[in-house]
C-alpha cells in the first residue's frame, strides 16, 4: 500500500525527531492522504489537492 498522493506525487519525507537532549533519530512524514472515489474511481489525494479538487468543481 504506497502513500503517494495519485495526483501530485507526494511522498512521505525522512526528517529527524529531536529529544530533549536533541538527539537526532530518523522517521518518517507522511504526507494527509485521503481516499476519494472521483470518476468511479477510488483515489489517494493528499489534502491540498482534495481541496483544490473542491475548489475548482
């Protein structure tokens, strides 16, 4: 299961969670991906195009 929105391509960042003594570790961000069936169709779309989607219907 890939979370890459279908629409602009974005994919999950590598940043680094910092503790208090700040520590640098790896993890992952990920993009706000929601599914939306558009055209019959059942789509992941971050939220930035969710909105634009709305925007411009």
């Amino acid at each position: 299961m890939s979370k890459i929105c279908e629409i602009c391509g974005k994919k999950p960042l590598t940043v680094n969670s910092r503790s208090h003594s700040m520590q640098a570790t790896k993890r992952k961000q990920y993009p706000n991906l929601q599914t939306k069936i558009i055209n019959g169709k059942k789509t992941k779309l971050c939220a930035k195009c969710l909105r634009t989607i709305r925007k411009k219907s």
